[in-house]
C-alpha cells in the first residue's frame, strides 16, 4: 500500500517538528541494530551529531538547558524503558560530548534535578555518546542510487545517516546544511484569501461585505491592486464552487447569503476555514510504503535470518521500482 501527503516549505522551524516526527524511533533497540545491517553500511549519527544539530543555538542559561535537559529526556523515554534518573545522565553526558555544554554545567544541571550520578557514569554516557549509535531516534537513510551530482548539490553524504536537522532543512527545501541549493527557484507561498479581503474570522461577512468582495475590494470597500483583486475574486469565488467568469444569478445569491454556490450551509468555523486556504510551496511529499500484512507476517515469522533478508529485499525492491515510476 502506498500513501502519501505533502507539506509546505517555510520557516525551519517549522520543519524541525515534521522531522521529528519522521524519525521518531518505533522499533526496540535490538531490532533497530537489525535495521542498521539491513541498511548496508550506512551508518547512523552518533548521539552527539544528532543532539548538536538538533539542539545548536540553546543558550548557556541554565533555565534554557534544565529545559533542554527535560526535552531530551522526554524524547529518549519514548524509545526506552530506563528510568528518568538513568535517562538524565545519559542525556546530560550527549550534551557535553555534543559540545553543547561543559562537563561541570552537565553536573549542575543534573544536581539540580536531585539527580543520584556517579562521576564514572557520566563519564561513560560521553563515551558512548561519541562513539555509539543514535538508536534513540530512525536512521533517515539516503538511497543508495541517488546521483553523486544530485547528493553534492544537496549537501548528502549518501554513506552516512541524516540528523535530525539536516532532514528538517531538506524538507524545508535547502540543503541539508540549511544553506540555499544552487539554481533553485524560490517560490512564495500564495496569500490567504481571508486575509486579502480582511474578513473578520469571528463571523461570517455581511451582504454587503460579500458583495464589496466580488466587486474585488475589501469587506470595509479599501481598495486592492487590480490584479491581484482579480486573482483574489477568482480564488473567492472557487473555493466556494463556483467560476468567477461565469457566476450564475442563484449562484451570486448564495454566495451574498453566506453560503456555498450551491446553497449547502457552513459555520463559521467552515466558512473561514475555506477563506484561509493558501497555495503554499510544495516543500515535501511524504511517502509511506506498507506491505501487506502477509508479508509482514512471513518475515516476522521466518525461520532463518537469510529468509527474512530474501523478503525484506522483495519489499526494498517493490519500493525502489513504484519510486521509478513516481520519478517519471
């Protein structure tokens, strides 16, 4: 099964939540280790690269950093069943092995939390979080045929695994390191149509509003440059089923009324809903690939390693092959 959805481009910050997201961690430690062979030598951040590009630019305050502390703690609880106390240590020890902070503020902040450490535990949580893997979070793994030309423009390195960061830059339509990819048109995302015409979002627009809004100007009568009115009226008009070019009597009537251009009611909630539709930037386009679950079953379920490698292969395939297709 194949599904799919798109997301706009806009401010990074807004794509650090949708890369989250995609590279939240389902899957148990040792089946993560497993992912990591079947994925071929591409190899993983380490803790440390992935908590210093997911969290650069945290201030030295040690509100700020009690509150970063406690945002990675929440994040790592997610994919293990350790205790908070332990869970702290370890994500103090990634902070200063990230660079992020010193070994003396990583004690503070967790002699803050009253949390019981050893000096020989942190010191083993720097360790690991330089040299180990990041099982804490997926492996964003870049595809093995991707052109060399391709991988440079965009700042991959197709032998190692993406940071958190680095995919929120991607999906925000730069290069993986946040800066802007050579030759690329950029592209504004297309005003609100509410907003053009400076509806009032707590009711629905008086008559004679409406009728100052197919006349191309705002509800209070202010004036809009002409095309853009044109535009703005065309989009007006559409979102509420009709054509702005060929608006029939009934269907001017209900749209003065409030209503769609066939007469069906909407709420207030409704009506603006469709009032702030705005043709963003098409940053992304997310596709998620699911095998039937007799597939799953039989791998799950595969009396030897080598036949669950054949049918985890199948299914690797039967992706690469429908993304040939989509790529034309």
């Amino acid at each position: 099964m194949l599904t799919y959805r798109t997301g706009a481009a806009g401010a990074t910050s807004a794509a650090k939540a949708m890369s989250e997201h995609l590279l939240q961690q389902t899957l148990p430690p040792e089946m993560a280790v497993m992912a990591e062979y079947y994925a071929q030598g591409v190899r993983p951040p380490t803790p440390a690269e992935a908590a210093a590009t997911r969290y650069a630019g945290t201030t030295s305050g040690m509100d700020d950093l009690a509150d970063t502390l406690a945002m990675e703690i929440d994040r790592l609880r997610e994919a293990t069943s350790d205790s908070d106390d332990v869970l702290a240590v370890r994500a103090a020890g990634t902070f200063v092995a990230a660079n992020l902070i010193d070994r003396a503020k990583a004690e503070e902040l967790l002699q803050q939390r009253a949390v019981p450490f050893t000096a020989d535990a942190l010191d083993s949580e720097i360790r690991n979080a330089s040299a180990a893997r990041d099982y804490s979070s997926a492996t964003a793994v870049p595809r093995r045929d991707m052109n060399p030309e391709l991988a440079a423009r965009l700042g991959i390195d197709p032998t190692k695994g993406l940071t958190p960061a680095e995919v929120a830059h991607l999906l925000n339509g730069q290069r993986a390191d946040g800066q802007d990819i050579p030759g690329k048109t950029k592209r504004s995302a297309t005003e609100a149509i509410g907003k053009i015409f400076e509806m009032d979002e707590s009711r629905l627009p008086t008559r004679s509003e409406l009728e100052a809004v197919l006349a191309g100007k705002t509800v209070s009568g202010g004036d809009i440059p002409a095309k853009k009115a044109e535009r703005a009226v065309r989009r007006f008009t559409a979102v509420l089923g009709a054509d702005a070019a060929s608006l029939t009597n009934d269907q001017r009537e209900n749209i003065l009324s409030g209503r769609m251009a066939d007469g069906q009611e909407l709420s207030v909630s409704e009506y603006h809903e469709r009032m702030d539709t705005s043709r963003a930037r098409i940053g992304y386009v997310d596709f998620t690939f699911s095998a039937p679950k007799s597939v799953s079953v039989a791998w799950a379920f595969a009396p030897t390693e080598a036949e669950r490698g054949i049918i985890l292969q199948a299914h690797h395939d039967a992706i690469a092959s429908t993304m040939q297709e989509v790529e034309r």
